[in-house]
C-alpha cells in the first residue's frame, strides 16, 4: 500500500514537473522570437536607417507583419528590403513575418507633423470655447490648408454665436517685410 502511494505521488510530481518545463519552453521561445524582432530587426533598421518601425499582429493568429516607414529621398527601397530580408533569414523568421514598406518622403513627412499640430490647435480652441464635444473636426493639408468643422443637426449652438468663436480661430494678422 505505501508503495502504491509513492508510486503515485512520484507520478504526480512528475507530470507537474513535465508541464512546467513544456509551459516555460513554449513562452520562453514566444519571448525570445519577440526580443529578436525587437532588437536585431527593429532596432537595427532604426540605428542603420533611421526610419520608424513596428511590428503587429502577432497574438491575433494571422501572420505578424514588419511595418516600415521610410524615406525614398534618403533610403533606397530595394536596398533596405533586401537588408531586412537577410535579417530575418539570418534568425530563420524570413517566412515567419511580412514585410510591409511606405514610402514617406521629407515634404510628406513635414505635412503630416504640420497637420496634426494644427489638429493640436484645432482641439485645444474648441475645448477651451466649450465646443469639443458638439463639433467635429477634421484637417487636410494639400496644396492648402483646410480645416472642416461640422455640426449635428441638434447642436444648440448659435450661428452667429459660432461664426464669431470661429472667425477668432483665423484672425490673425500676417505681415510681409522686405
């Protein structure tokens, strides 16, 4: 009868301890593939390129994707994506991963900070004239700069009222010296 409770208790012990190591192996490599990512790719196309990357899609089961912004004045396309290829061969997850690429150049890129610091500005003068939460707002920079407002329907918002808030948006003066 002990030895029937050893015997037991020894298999127990053994299969929680068999569990144990397969559990810490599965999250340890899940970890280590990650930190590689993280630090031989992303990490060394920033330092080598300076560009922005990212990584996504690894918990939601479709195959993680390798998101690069770069700028095709300063980086060639070809000769970056080659570079990040060799990477993810050299630690076999060239398969494992897909490479996205955009192309942003300076003037694009300037745009862009220019667009959301008016977007900025935009948000902060409608909080500050009680407006945030009953008007919308979007900004488009092209050639020019245009900032669309709209309000519902069911806004309680005077015309003339808003008319005024917002003509002190714009009302600046621009000075031109020679």
């Amino acid at each position: 009868m002990k030895k029937k409770k050893i015997i037991i208790f020894s298999g127990i012990l053994l299969f929680i301890l068999i569990i144990t190591i397969f559990s810490n192996n599965f999250s340890i490599e899940e970890r280590e593939e990650d930190e590689i990512v993280a630090e031989e790719i992303l990490d060394y196309t920033f330092e080598n390129y300076d560009i922005h990357a990212a990584s996504s899609g690894h918990d939601d089961g479709e195959k993680p994707v390798l998101f690069f912004d770069i700028n095709p004045d300063t980086v060639n396309i070809d000769e970056f994506h080659s570079d990040v290829l060799d990477k993810l061969k050299q630690y076999d997850l060239a398969d494992k991963y897909t490479i996205e690429i955009e192309q942003t150049s300076t003037e694009e890129a300037r745009l862009e900070v220019l667009g959301g610091d008016i977007m900025e500005i935009v948000e902060n003068y409608l909080k500050e004239n009680g407006m945030s939460e009953n008007v919308g707002y979007d900004v488009n920079i092209d050639k020019n700069i245009h900032i669309n407002l709209s309000i519902p329907d069911d806004s309680n918002f005077d015309k003339d009222e808003y008319e005024e808030v917002m003509d002190n948006l714009i009302d600046f003066d621009i000075h031109v010296e020679k």
